[in-house]
C-alpha cells in the first residue's frame, strides 16, 4: 500500500510541474516583445497579479506559517523568479509612464506581503490560525491572479 504521504507528495511534484508551465506559458509573447523592442498594447497586469499570488503562496509555505509545504514554497518562488525577470523586460520596453506605474504596483504589492507577513507572525500564535490567516489573503490572491487577464480584456486601460 502507498503511503499517503508519499500521495501527497507525487501529486504536489505534478501540481508544481503543472504550475510552472503555466509560469512560462507567457513565454512566446515576452519573446516577441523582446524581438520588436516594445510592449506595444500589451498590459503587465497579468503578471503582477501573478507576483503578488506566488509571494502570497510562498508566504503560506513557510515552516512558520504552515509546516511540511516545501513544495508550495518551492513553485511560487520559481513563479516568483519567472515573474519577475517577465515584468523587469517588460519594463525595459515601455515608456516611461507605464514604468512608473508598474513599478509603484509592484511596491505596494510588496507592502501588502510584509504587512500580511507582519501581521501573521506577530498576531497569530499558532500555525493553525497563521495559516487559516496568510491562506484566506493567498486565496484573494489566486483571485487577483486569475481576474487579472480578464481585466486586460475588457479595460481599455492598459497598466
């Protein structure tokens, strides 16, 4: 008989396998952009509700928050790596409005992961309740993170 924990763990490698195709799935479009020198219409919005999910998640995973999730931190921070070289070419090619605006985006994404952090470790006792507390934030950032290519479709606002 399998254990369970070794069910836990090949279905949370298949999750992270998954997960990080989906991180790279981007991949065609930051090469064009690469390729043209611009962003043209394209909106970073996708890509920092991803960063704010994977430091969210990454968050949760830590042995302080919620023991034995080695795997959750390990995806979201290659998430976070992905992300993060995405949004660096994508402010390398837009225009100097845009810039400002991502990068503010990106630092109160930031503030609200150290704050979520903050409170959690100082407020939160046990990890039971810190993890009831970072899961429930992470789970408005899976929200975020999916709402985020939907946004860019029906806003004419591009970020």
């Amino acid at each position: 008989m399998v254990s369970r924990d070794t069910v836990r763990t090949a279905v949370g490698v298949l999750g992270n396998i998954i997960s990080f195709i989906l991180f790279m799935s981007p991949m065609p479009t930051f090469v064009q952009i690469f390729k043209k020198g611009s962003v043209e219409q394209y909106s970073a919005a996708p890509y920092l509700g991803t960063l704010i999910n994977c430091g969210l998640w990454m968050l949760y995973g830590l042995p302080m928050v919620h023991p034995h999730s080695f795997l959750v931190i390990t995806i979201n921070a290659s998430g976070m790596v992905v992300e993060l070289a995405y949004l660096l070419l994508f402010l390398r090619y837009s225009d100097q409005r845009a810039k400002v605006r991502v990068l503010v985006l990106m630092l109160v994404e930031l503030v609200v992961i150290v704050g979520v952090a903050f409170l959690a470790l100082t407020l939160a006792h046990t990890t039971k309740l810190r993890s009831t507390i970072v899961g429930s934030v992470a789970m408005m950032g899976n929200v975020i993170m999916y709402a985020a290519p939907l946004s860019v479709m029906v806003s004419p606002l591009s970020i």
